[in-house]
C-alpha cells in the first residue's frame, strides 16, 4: 500500500540535488527513518506532495509534503535550529 525508500544517512532533494543529512528521530533518537511516498494520493491523480519521513522505532512522521519541506521539518528541533 505504502512504497518506502531507506534514506540512512543523507538524501538528495529534488529541488537542488544536493545531499541532505537526516537528524536522529526528535522523539526517540533512533536513526531508523523512511521518505514514504503516500500511494493512495498518486493512485488518486493529486498533482500536490505526496511523501512524509516515518521513523520505524517509534512511528512518529512528518505532514505531508515536498521532499525538501519533510527534511526541513525532521530535522527541526526545538531550538529553532536547521542542518
């Protein structure tokens, strides 16, 4: 139902293909995260971000998003602070 892509390490965003490294989990500190594309909304024709980074320890995910919207809102802490 769902497709994912393991992204240990770093990704490359689409926008500027650049590798971005992922912070561990902001909830559990496992660094066991997944870009998941939502098939039900492509199967659905939406034209609008369809992916969201999920951690396989504690479940926790982003919203729905651009790939370079969901890494920045992962790797966002309380500090306010970015990679």
């Amino acid at each position: 139902m769902i497709a994912a892509e393991s992204i240990v390490g770093s990704i490359a965003t689409e926008q500027d293909n650049k590798y971005t490294t992922l912070k561990p989990c902001p909830f559990c500190g496992a660094y066991r995260a997944y870009l998941v594309e939502d098939e039900r909304l492509a199967k659905k024709g939406y034209d609008f971000p369809k992916w969201y980074i999920r951690c396989l320890s504690c479940g926790v995910r982003t919203p729905t998003a651009r790939v370079d919207e969901v890494v920045k809102i992962w790797n966002r802490r309380t500090n306010g602070n970015i990679i």
